[in-house]
C-alpha cells in the first residue's frame, strides 16, 4: 500500500467578508484510512468539507488529491477524479427503490469504464443494504437513509469518501450499524474522510483526528493523543473533563 497521503491539505484559506472560516488549515490524509475532523460549532468544518468538494474555493492554499491539485476544479470533476461527499441530509429519488437509488450513483462518478450492475451490488452489500435493496426509499428510517446516501457515495466508484456527521440523530443501534459501515468500505480500499459530533463513535473508529477551533486547526493525531490534549478538551468541552479514548 502506498505510504504518500491520498488527500494533502496546504495553507487553506476561506473568508466570508470580515469572517475567517478556514485559516492556515493544513493536514495529511493517508489512504485506507478513516480520518475525523471534529471541533465544536462554527469551527469550520462544513466549509472546509465545501472547500474539498469544490463548492468553495479558497481564497488561499492547496489540495491535492492522488497527485492532481483540486482546489481550482469545479465539483463534478473532482467526482470524476474519485472524491464522494455523503451529506447529512439524504435526498435520495423518493419514489425509487434503494437499488435504483444505488443504480444512480452508479451511472456517475468516477471516469473509466464499469459494469454498472456490479457496481450497484457491490456499492449495496458494502453499506448493508441488500436486505432492503428492493424497498422504497421514501419509506426508509433515518439510519436506513444514511447507509444509502453512503452507498450511492460508493457507487460512484470513489477512492475518497467524505461522510458528512453520518451518525447525527441516530440511536445507539443505528450508529453501531453505520460505523461498521464505515469499517467496511474502509477494508475494501476507500479512505474514509469523516466530520462527526458524536465523540464516541469518532475515538472508536479513527485512525487519526484532526481538531479545528474557529477556523483553525490546534491540534491532530490518533485518538489517544487527542483525548488527552488540553487544548482539545478546552476546546471541545470547555472544561477539564477528559475525551474517551
């Protein structure tokens, strides 16, 4: 597996007339990895998720993707290059099945030829939806919802998936569900770049954690480094109170 980062983040800056929403922002994510951004409200996580995808450019810096510079690129060429934003919100086609749903992500995405039936099976078994590939997605629970707007994410064929707060408004057994996803999708090869509240779902599955405070990053590692970090728990819980690793 190679050791270069999948996803390099330099020097991001993004400001909305006198606010500073990204500032200096600067961080490595390595392939096959899960990697949580978390901070609290406010501290820039969603435009830097926007900066990534290309919904934003920034007013300074860099990223890169797999040796190509993206910052400049509109966003269905950075899909095309293989990044895919899961969002909070799924608006999936109502009226269609899941496996149409799927079968959508599947048609769009990465460039290259695909079997665009394996391609909806795979995306299906990886997010746990094939016991209810067949029913409407207008009729899914929440956490039914996040899966199939993760599994139209990996229909896309993507390297890179970012997972917008999957776990928000879930019960403990829906979000035991979707971070064994998210286990999943990251052994069979996608990195998985993830913005999450839910802190113990984040010490549980990350690899590494990168810390923003308003709009800038104070602090990065795994997570037993970060539980203990004094400017973290200051931070995040503005107390003395330790995170649980």
């Amino acid at each position: 597996m190679s050791t270069s980062p999948i996803l390099s983040v330099r020097g991001l800056v993004k400001r909305f007339r006198g606010l500073i929403a990204t500032n200096d922002v600067h961080f490595d994510v390595a392939p096959q990895s899960i990697t949580s951004i978390i901070g609290p409200n406010g501290a820039g996580k969603s435009t830097l998720f926007n900066l990534l995808t290309g919904y934003f450019a920034p007013d300074r810096g860099e990223v890169w993707f797999m040796g190509h510079r993206i910052d400049s690129l509109p966003t269905h060429r950075i899909a095309a290059l293989g990044v895919a934003r899961a969002f909070q919100i799924a608006r999936p086609f109502r009226e269609l099945s899941v496996l149409e749903n799927v079968r959508v992500g599947a048609l769009f995405g990465r460039s290259g030829e695909r079997d665009v039936e394996q391609v909806t099976q795979r995306a299906l078994l990886l997010s746990g939806l094939e016991p209810i590939a067949h029913q409407r997605a207008g009729e899914l629970t929440v956490g039914q919802l996040r899966r199939l707007e993760i599994g139209r994410a990996i229909a896309t064929r993507a390297s890179l998936l970012l997972a917008d707060e999957p776990c928000a408004g879930l019960n403990p057994k829906e979000t035991a569900e979707l971070i064994e996803v998210l286990r999943v999708i990251r052994t069979e090869g996608v990195t998985v770049l993830l913005v999450e509240h839910d802190m113990p779902s984040v010490m549980e599955v990350s690899d590494h954690i990168v810390v923003l405070e308003a709009g800038r990053k104070i602090a990065e590692g795994p997570p037993s480094h970060i539980a203990n970090d004094p400017r973290v728990i200051e931070a995040y819980l503005g107390s003395d109170e330790g995170l649980t690793a």
